[in-house]
C-alpha cells in the first residue's frame, strides 16, 4: 500500500519533470539577475574630456564635478584625461578617442580649418585668462613697446599678431619665452607673457614686485580653457553632451565655494601641484570673475554668446589666423547645449 500524499506521489514519479522545471526558474533567474547588472553597467555612459594641461586648478570644476559624483548621476562614466607638453589633443579628439577637449576660440578655429569636425560648447572662463607680466614702474600696456618682451611660439598664432595690431607691439621686440622667470626677474626691462593663475604666484613666492596686465583688459577677446566637441558626438548625443555640461558648471561651482573635494583629485593626478598654489589659484580665479563674471552672471557658468563668438572670429579673420571662408562663422560654435540647463553663480 502506498502511504505518499497524491502530490508527493506524482512528483516521485516525474522526478525528471520536477528537476526540469526547477532547472528553468532556476535559470529563468539567473538570466534576471544578468539582464539587471547589465542594464546597471550601460546607464553610465562613457565619456572623456582631455584637458589642456596637468591637472591643475584651471581643471578645478571638472574634477570637483568628478569628486561629488555629479557625473554619476548625470548617467555618465567621465574620464580626465590630463593634457601636457606630449598630449595632441586635438588629435585624440580627431581620433575618436575623446568626446571633448579643453581648448579655445582659436585653436578650434584652426581644427576646423585642418578638417577635424569640431565644435565649441561652452567656456570655462569668461576671458582668456592670457597676461604680460611687468615690472611694477610700467603705467600700462602700451608702455611695453619699449620693453624686450618674452613670448612662447603659440602667442604667435594667437594674441601676439593682435597685440601688435592693437598695442603696437613690433617683431624685433619679441624674443623666445621658455617658461624661465629668471630672465624677468633680472632685467627690468623685460616683459612676459603668462598665465593669470600661474606666473605671478610663482613671482610673488620670488618677493618680486610686478604687474599684471590682463589682454582681456585691452579687448582681446577670446574666451579661456572653453571646452569644444566632436561634431558627431553633438549632433548624435546631445543630451549627453548637455548633461555634461551641466555637471561640469556645476562643478565649478562648488568648486570655487569649497574646492577641497576637487583639490584631492588635483593632486592625486599631479602630484607637482602644491596645496599653496592650488589656494592661491583658486583665490585669481574667484576675485578676476574668470568664471562667474561676465556674462556667467546671467546667463550661467560656461555660457557662450554669439557676439563674443563673432568678435574673436572677425579678430582671427582680420590678424590673419584663419581663413574666413574655409571656416565659416556659423560652424564652429553652438550655444544650444550650454543654455539649456543653465547653473548661475
């Protein structure tokens, strides 16, 4: 006599049908569990941004952006990939193998008219953040026609053809700038080039009395590590590219109310970059109104405008840097993607 309940009785005489079943939720569960993580894995989308030098605190938005976890929960995978003296990136752009780059006005100009489809999107800084550095009896700018003045090879295909046609500054003046302060430092009547953020902190850890003469002073008007895009990745991702942006401007600012987040990553990938230069960086970049002055103020961080674009094309036509008709003034530029979202100061 059987003494199993009927539906234990079924079940031991199926055991096969009983293991396939269980074998199928079983693995109906497995499948789930995959299908989950690999909808986790593709919401971060990746996304690279080369930088135009060593991480340092005219990066600073992006890496507080990184830091906060902004990025993340834009849905996006950033990479910061450090710029230097070896790093071509505009050639890692042109090569698929970066979605943006920290350039500017010019330099995309430049891209454009060597073929690379390129586009800028927003700004860092609202003015180039290009300075000549003077001995502290110079009045002025235009007082440097007689002064020896100091200028790396890149000033000639950006501010130095300006400089001249503006200031009045002549080719027998000019001689090599090696980013050595030394020759400035002994010789009072030699000027130089540099950068607001970087030169003059050196100089003043020196206990060397100068001036800085910003270009954007004297209506030099390009913006300053702006920040340009493939012209696929535009076109075909912008919400992606907007989502960017957005994190990055806000980025920026927290950075510049607490930049000690950021500061950690700085010097994690510089490990050069001292904490004394990183505050007094940070300390130029707040009181110039780099990146919450201008038009940042109503329009947001970052924000581009067709007038500013227009006069620094109408100033690269004129000096000679592009040719107007290879690079049109409409196709180089958008400022859709940076108004969208704006982060005001």
């Amino acid at each position: 006599m059987n003494h199993f309940p009927p539906r234990l009785l079924k079940a031991a005489r199926h055991p096969r049908t009983t293991w396939r079943r269980r074998f199928r939720l079983h693995a109906a569960y497995i499948a789930c569990v995959l299908a989950a993580g690999a909808t986790g894995a593709q919401a971060a989308t990746p996304f690279t941004l080369v930088t135009n030098w060593y991480a340092q605190a005219e990066h600073g938005g992006f890496y507080q952006a990184q830091a906060e976890g902004l990025y993340k929960s834009a849905g996006l995978d950033v990479t910061l990939r450090m710029g230097g003296p070896q790093v071509n990136a505009v050639q890692l752009l042109a090569a698929n193998t970066a979605q943006c780059i920290i350039s500017d006005d010019i330099s995309t100009m430049n891209a454009r008219a060597h073929g690379v489809p390129i586009k800028l999107v927003a700004t860092s800084f609202q003015h180039d953040p290009t300075v000549l550095i003077a001995h502290d009896d110079v009045p002025d700018l235009k007082a440097l026609r007689t002064r020896t003045l100091l200028a790396s090879s890149n000033a000639y295909a950006s501010w130095l053809p300006w400089a001249k046609s503006t200031l009045g500054f002549k080719d027998d003046q000019v001689r090599p700038y090696t980013f050595n302060l030394q020759p400035f430092m002994s010789s009072e009547k030699i000027a130089q080039q540099g950068y607001l953020t970087s030169e003059p902190f050196a100089l003043a850890q020196a206990g060397v009395k100068f001036k800085v003469f910003a270009l954007s002073d004297a209506g030099y008007p390009p913006y300053g590590n702006a920040i340009a895009c493939r012209s696929d990745v535009i076109e075909q991702h912008p919400d992606e590219v907007a989502a960017f942006l957005r994190a990055s401007m806000q980025g920026w600012k927290d950075y510049l109310s607490n930049p000690a987040a950021g500061n950690v990553l700085i010097r994690k990938e510089n490990p050069n970059m001292s904490e004394a230069q990183l505050t007094w960086a940070v300390g130029q970049l707040k009181s110039s109104g780099l990146v919450m002055g201008g038009d940042a103020v109503k329009g947001g961080i970052g924000v581009i405008t067709e007038p500013r674009l227009k006069a620094s094309w109408n100033m690269a036509v004129k000096q000679g840097l592009i040719d107007g008709k290879a690079v049109p003034l409409d196709q180089w530029y958008t400022t859709s993607l940076i108004t969208r979202h704006p982060v005001l100061p």
